[in-house]
C-alpha cells in the first residue's frame, strides 16, 4: 500500500497543514506533524468523512473522440 504525507494530502485537498491536522485530530486520526505518513485506507476514511460517501458507481469515466 502507497503512504501519503499529512503535508501532501492537505495540500490536495487545499488546507494549511494546522487546519488539517485539526481535522484529523477531531476525526481521532493519529497525526503528530505535517511529515506524519498515512496508509491509503486511512486517506480514505479521510475523503469519505470529508466529502460523503463515493459510490462505485458514480466513478464510471467516459473516453472522448
């Protein structure tokens, strides 16, 4: 499974490193600092809790012509 650094997935989803360490904090996500590696299931938790739940389905990608 790939890591992500906090400091890299904040920027992604367009936070400061405190805002999001606050978030994950609240979320009870165990992140020391801004250099703290999270595994791929934990990021996501992250997006799920942030953004709602993603359906399968709903990731359908049409190729243009």
């Amino acid at each position: 499974m790939a890591k992500i650094r906090v400091y890299e997935l904040a920027k992604k989803l367009n936070l400061t490193n405190k805002a999001f360490l606050k978030k994950l904090k609240d979320m009870k996500i165990a992140a020391k600092s801004h250099m703290s590696s999270l595994e791929e299931d934990i990021v996501d938790k992250i997006k799920q809790k942030m953004f709602g739940k993603k359906n399968k389905q709903d990731e359908v990608k049409i190729k243009s012509n």
